[in-house]
C-alpha cells in the first residue's frame, strides 16, 4: 500500500508539468504537483469508491480554491497580475481539470480504497446551510486576525497599495471575504460528507486540504510576482487562515458519532443479581 501511494504522489504530480512548457520551473512544479496529490491521499484511502465519486469531490476543490479564490486575491492585491487574468484563469481551469482526471484514474487503476468508518454522520440540510454560513464568517475572522498581523509585520512593503485597495471597496471587501469562505467550505462539503474517518482525522485532512491547495502547493512555483520569501509568509499566513477554517467546517458540519449497540435488546435488559 505505501508504494502505491508513493506511485500516486508521484505520478499525480506530472499533470502540473505541463506549465512548465510555457513557464519553466520543471522540477518545482511537480513538486508542487506531488503536494497535491499528497493532499488528496486521504481521499483516495477513505473518500469516495468509484472513479466518479472520486473526480465530484476533487474537482470543487481544485476549481474553486486552487483556481477561483486565488485568482481573485491576486486580482485585488498584486500589482500587475490584472493584465493577463483571464489568459491565466483559463489555463488554470484546464490544468487543474487535468489533475483532478489523473489523481481519479490513479486513485481507481492503483486500487487505493480502503475500508474505513462504516458511516458519515451527517446535519440536516437546514443547519448545515447555516452552519456553512458560519464556517464563512469564521473564515473572515481568521482573515481579519492572521491576515492582519501578517501584513502589519511582514507584508506590508510588498503591498504598498493594500490598505488603498481595500479603502475603496470598502465594506465590499469583507463581503468578498466571507463569499470566499463560504465557497471555500462548499468545495469542501463533499469530502467532509464522503470522508469514512473519524471526526478529528477528517478535520485535519480537511484543514490540509485547503492549506495545500488553497495556497501552499501553487507558492512553491517561483513567479514573477512574488519573491521566495514573500511566498513563504504567505504560505504560513495561508496555513493559519485555511488550515483553521477546515478543522471549523469539519467539527461544525460534521457531528460527533453516536456508538451503535450491536444488540439493543441486550443492552437494555436488566443485568441479574
């Protein structure tokens, strides 16, 4: 089993070598490739059994965190970025698609399934709709704490025109926040509900997930953009940010398992004297 999984890191990786035609950065970007796919291992152990299931929850992750949220908090913050976004958001969907093809073949043709916890506990619709609300407002609040104390003392000469940007959208700006949380959690609503793991298993995996995809595995890359040591920090202002919002969802979506008897009967009959 660990040589497949080491096979599926490690060939999942390569689908992201395709930027490197164009970009260069051969080696950095299938290390960031295996990253990954080193996510989702969690995924292809315990989520989904069949090659579609797999490919439904891959896929959000990858199309709304990897793609459209960070699209957008570069559109807002990094100078120069706006002049190629839509080139750039297009390729990005069709790598990102590709990736999630190959892990779910990759996950199917290496048989990775493994039988884990025999159900998923689940909230009603209704508060699972506010408890996703929720997981978005925590969201800004990671946001406002971590993201604040980042740019106050590390970011802040990089990003000169910060606080002009978010002055001019004003209240706008925490709205788009807390949409970007929501939408974080609802691309991660699938695993939270396929996952066969414990409670807190999955809220780690959950919270990896976010951090890796949502910011770690793309900064490894050098860009034109950032410099080494910016993309550092903001690999770890990501982790404080995602992987918190994660374990939220998971614990507040995900209720805690009821221990099932296997004989009712017996447990409720009186013990004799």
């Amino acid at each position: 089993m660990k040589l497949r999984v080491l096979l599926y890191c490690l060939l999942g990786g390569l689908p992201l070598t395709i930027a490197a035609l164009g970009a260069g950065h051969l080696a950095w970007w299938w290390v960031s490739g295996i990253l990954f796919a080193a996510s989702f291992v969690p995924v292809a152990l315990f989520g989904p059994r069949r090659a579609t299931g797999q490919f439904a929850v891959i896929t959000p992750v990858l199309l709304i965190i990897t793609t459209l949220c960070t699209w957008s908090e570069a559109l807002l913050f990094v100078p120069g970025y706006g002049e190629h976004a839509g080139r750039d958001l297009f390729g990005s969907i069709v790598m990102y698609l590709v990736l999630a093809v190959a892990l779910t073949v990759l996950s199917a043709s290496l048989k990775l399934s493994k039988p884990g916890e025999a159900c998923v506990p689940h909230r009603t619709s209704v508060s699972a709709l506010f408890l996703i609300l929720l997981s978005g407002f925590a969201y800004l609040v990671y946001y406002l704490v971590f993201g604040g104390i980042t740019y106050q003392f590390f970011t802040k000469g990089y990003y000169p025109e910060a606080t002009q940007a978010v002055a001019r959208l004003g209240f706008w700006f925490w709205g788009i926040q807390f949409t970007r949380g929501v939408l974080m959690t609802l691309a991660v609503v699938p695993i939270i509900y396929t996952l066969r793991m414990k409670r807190w298993h999955a809220a780690i995996a959950v919270g990896s997930i976010l951090w890796i995809c949502g910011g770690a595995a793309p900064l490894l890359v050098p860009n034109g953009f950032m410099g080494a040591t910016q993309r550092l920090i903001h690999v770890v202002e990501i982790f404080t940010q995602n992987f918190s919002l994660g374990v939220t969802a998971v614990l507040l979506l995900r209720p805690k398992s009821v221990p099932v008897v296997a004989n009712p009967q017996a447990a409720s009959a009186p013990v004799p004297v």
